[in-house]
C-alpha cells in the first residue's frame, strides 16, 4: 500500500503546489513564477542545487514503488523501520500539503518560486503568516521530514540534511530581498512574527 500511497502523493504534491500553482499566477498575472535563472549567483546556484535534491528525492521514491529489490542500496535505517514512525511521516506529509496551500493561497499571484528582482510583490501578512515569515519554507522542511520518516534512509537523510542547509540559505536571500523591498513595514513584520513559526500574533 505505501509503494502506492508515496507516490501518489508526491505527484499530488508537486502537481498543486508547483504546476497548478505557477500556472495560475501565470494566467492571473502574465507573470511565469519561478525566478531562477542560469546565472553564477548565489541565488541561481541554489536553486540548482535545490533541483538536483528533489531529483534524488523523486528517483528514491520511484525506485521503492517500481523496484523495490533496489532499495536496500539506499541503507535504510532498521531501528526506524517501525509502523509509529512511518505513520507520523504521513500525518506530516498530509499536514505539509494542507500548510503549504493555506501559504500559497494567501499569497496569491505574490507567490514565486526563487527571487523575483524584477518586480515588487506584495508582503503577504494573512493566513499562515500570521505565525511564520516563511511558511512555505516550513512546509517543505515538513514535507522533507516527512519523506525521511516514511522511507528512513542514508539518501533521504542526505536529502533531509542538503535540504534543510540550503532552505536555511535560500530563506536568508529571500529575507535580505524582502527588507530591502519594504524597509520598515518589513522590520514591523520581523518583530511581530518569527522567521518559522511564533505564537505571539
């Protein structure tokens, strides 16, 4: 059922959060959404890196569903292999996707994928931002954790850890381009929420 189950998920993943999502900011806007380009910055060679991760998180998950003789070679991690862990991966991953769309939805055609430094989008404070600067950085922290959970590996331990180091970069570029954008009404934001999740607003 779970080779099953995982990729299904990520197909529904991927389709709503990246495909449906970009191509409706493009139809609303005119504006294709994803913003990393092919240049020698900081920004762009992040973005490559943040693709080859997915890449190696998609090839994991299509080996265990359509060979799964292959998958030991990935190392899984015996004293994780435990029904209460992979079922918290999966109540992760579904509370991910619902976190992630919440996010997006209140960004609205504001959302892009990567630094958009040839237009001012609005700053979002509505919805899941209320409590995190970053939520869409958050969900896919969840979902990379989530991924780990189910399928307890060397690679998607690699996965989780590359992840989560250039999601932490990505994040800061990100933070840099927004205050710059919108000075102090951003400084307001920064004192009011923090940069994943805060209770206080």
């Amino acid at each position: 059922m779970l080779r099953i189950l995982l990729p299904t998920y990520f197909v529904i993943y991927f389709g709503t959060v990246f495909v449906l999502r970009s191509w409706l900011v493009w139809r609303r806007t005119g504006v294709y959404p994803v913003a990393f380009g092919h240049s020698d910055s900081v920004h762009d060679f992040i973005g490559r890196l943040m693709g080859v991760t997915v890449a190696v998180a998609v090839l994991v998950i299509t080996i265990f569903a359509v060979a799964p003789s292959l998958y030991p070679y990935f190392a899984p991690i015996p004293w994780l292999l435990r029904p209460a862990v992979v079922a918290s991966g999966l109540v992760l991953l579904v509370l991910a996707l619902l976190w992630t769309i919440w996010a997006q939805t209140a960004m609205g055609s504001s959302w892009r994928v990567g630094i958009d430094s040839q237009r001012t989008t609005e700053l979002v404070r509505s919805g899941p931002f209320r409590w995190s600067r970053n939520p869409m950085f958050l969900g896919l922290l969840m979902t990379l954790s989530g991924l780990f959970l189910v399928l307890p590996n060397a690679v998607t331990l690699s996965i989780l850890t590359v992840g989560t180091v250039l999601i932490l970069i990505q994040v800061r570029l990100e933070e840099a381009h927004v205050l710059q954008a919108h000075g102090d009404a951003y400084r307001a934001y920064c004192r009011d929420v923090g940069r994943w999740f805060s209770l206080r607003r």
